[in-house]
C-alpha cells in the first residue's frame, strides 16, 4: 500500500511558521537554540495530533513537550496506545510480588499502566484530549503482522493473559479480535473520525518488535484511509525509543539523534523544550511508577532538553508481511 501520498513535502514542512514567540515565553524560559546543521521541527497553530504509543510511556517518552507545545498552539491531542504494556514479566513480578504470574496477575498490570497513562497526562497539562487503549496483546504485535492477519486463522492468543480479543469495553469496531487486519481497522477508524494534520509513530528500525510493527500498522491504516478518502493527507513524523545503547552513552542534557542511523526524507528535526515543557515531561515520567521501580534510568534517559523526530521516506507496504521484517521470532 502506497504511504508516500501521506508525508507532507519538505516544501511545505518548511513554510509553516513557528509557534508566536508570545506563546513560548508563556512555557518558561526559551527553547536553546539547535545544535549546528540540525533542523528544528515546526508546529503549525490548530495542530491536530495524533500520537501512536505502543506502550503506555511511550507517547511521554518521544512526544510528551511535542503535546505541550501542540496545546499551546491551539491544538487537538489523540493519544492511541496500541497495548496496554502488560507483558512485561519482570516488571509484573516486582509489582504483584509473584515469582510465577499468573494471566490475573498480567490484567493487573495492564489496568496498573492504563490509570499511570492517565495520571500521566494530566502532568503534561495539556487541557483537553483523548486517551483510547486499544488493548492489543503486548509482545504479540509482530506476530499478527504474518501468522495471525485475518479470519483464514484462528486469533493470536496472548501468553501472558490468554486474552484472544480486547475487552469489550475497548472495542471500537465489533467482533474484533487480536488479528492484523483488525488492528488496522481500528486505527484506520480513529484516524478517520479524528482526521490528524500530524502523526507521531515509532520509525521501522526501532529495535522493540512492537514499536517496529506499529509503524506497519500505522502505514497500513493510513493506506486504508488515503483509499477511501484520496484527499486525506497528514504530516507523518516518527520517533525512536529503542536502537542499541542510544541515548545512555551519552548523559549530556540534549538528545542527540542515533549514530549511524539516517534521519528520513527530512534528517533529524529536534523540537527544544522550554524549561517549562522539560520539567513537566520529567514529572509525567516518574507517573509511570509500575516502570520506574525496575527501568527508572531507561525513563530517565528521554528527559532531556529536546525530542527528536524524523519524517520517512516514501514507502510502498503490503500487509500481512511474509517476511519478519520487525525481527520476531
């Protein structure tokens, strides 16, 4: 499916203006200025913002100042999180004090990362906008991308809650259960009923099965929208959380973009934070206690100066994928 059609042109990236110097100073004290050669990525007034997160935190971790500045500016704020974080065994163990869990135990954990996602947020003070858990099964994402795509096989069925299907409460289009073309639909749905003018979505090589599938998923859910609505277009922006030792090498106050990794059809564009926007991000971080208790320097690591993202190149993508291009097993 053709995603090309989706991703504004460098053109018009670049004849957005910035947000009114009045609107920043109101956040604190100034972003810094962007290191030399690096481009600085603009937020449109009325900005509509779609955010893909995995996992709960990974919408903080790689966008929480982008949120601010987009309500700032006047803007809608979706957050979509694709599971619930709940496969998470050591993290489970710490929490519920079982050294053999039990699926009860995981349904725990993911309700526990639903409200941190929550109260999360509410740091971020960002006024109004919508939360939906998709409650896909954490850890299995990959999977439906090959073996359990459609109706033809019986659904993925997750190891750590033995779930098949999200709960009914969660469901947005009926019968759905934790296959592919499902996950796909769902987005598809929130994309058309929200109609975002940017997306945020973790980039292909991130090094976590989940985050790699969601940016297929994403792409596949934009390709259904764009073939129904032609007209429908979106600013597609990524971000990355996980690619070897990137960041933790490097304790310095500024996140610098991943050696050796490319940064899209735009290059690495970081967005300096206020110290406004820093402090909140750093504050809605440590909301997500369940993850601070066993990985509190991996949340740490992102709470820097600035975010980074980066637009991708035009790409053509057919799901279900026969190969395992998000490296699961």
């Amino acid at each position: 499916m053709v995603v090309g059609r989706l991703l504004s042109s460098l053109a018009f990236a670049s004849a957005i203006a910035a947000l009114p110097p009045a609107v920043s100073a109101a956040l604190g004290t100034p972003p810094p200025a962007p290191a030399p050669g690096e481009r600085t990525l603009t937020v449109p007034a009325a900005t509509r913002l779609l955010v893909i997160a995995p996992h709960p935190d990974d919408e903080v971790l790689s966008a929480a100042g982008l949120m601010q500045r987009v309500h700032e500016g006047g803007g809608a704020i979706r957050v979509v999180y694709l599971t619930n974080g709940e496969g998470y065994p050591e993290g489970v163990r710490v929490e519920e004090h079982h050294q053999s869990p039990t699926p009860a135990d995981y349904r725990d954990y993911g309700r526990r990362r639903e409200r941190e996602a929550r109260t999360s947020l509410e740091a971020l003070n960002i006024g109004e906008y919508t939360m939906t858990f998709l409650s896909f099964p954490d850890g299995g994402l990959g999977k439906l991308m090959r073996r359990y795509w459609s109706e033809r096989h019986a659904a993925y069925r997750s190891p750590y809650t033995r779930r098949d299907r999200p709960p009914q409460s969660k469901v947005l289009i009926e019968a759905t259960e934790f296959r592919g073309e499902d996950l796909t639909q769902e987005l598809a749905r929130i994309i058309g009923d929200f109609r975002p003018t940017m997306i945020v979505a973790p980039r292909k090589e991130d090094q976590h099965v989940d985050h790699c599938a969601a940016w297929y998923f994403t792409a596949d859910a934009l390709s259904d929208v764009t073939r129904v609505e032609p007209a429908f277009s979106a600013d597609l922006v990524t971000y990355i959380i996980h690619y070897y030792s990137w960041p933790f090498e490097d304790d310095g106050p500024r996140l610098a973009p991943p050696p050796h990794l490319r940064g899209g059809v735009s290059g690495w564009l970081s967005l300096p934070l206020t110290t406004h926007e820093a402090h909140a991000k750093s504050v809605a971080l440590k909301r997500y206690r369940t993850q601070m208790h066993v990985m509190a320097w991996f949340l740490d690591g992102f709470a820097r100066s600035n975010e980074m993202f980066s637009r991708p190149s035009a790409a053509r993508l057919i799901l279900p994928n026969r190969r395992a291009v998000c490296d699961d097993p």
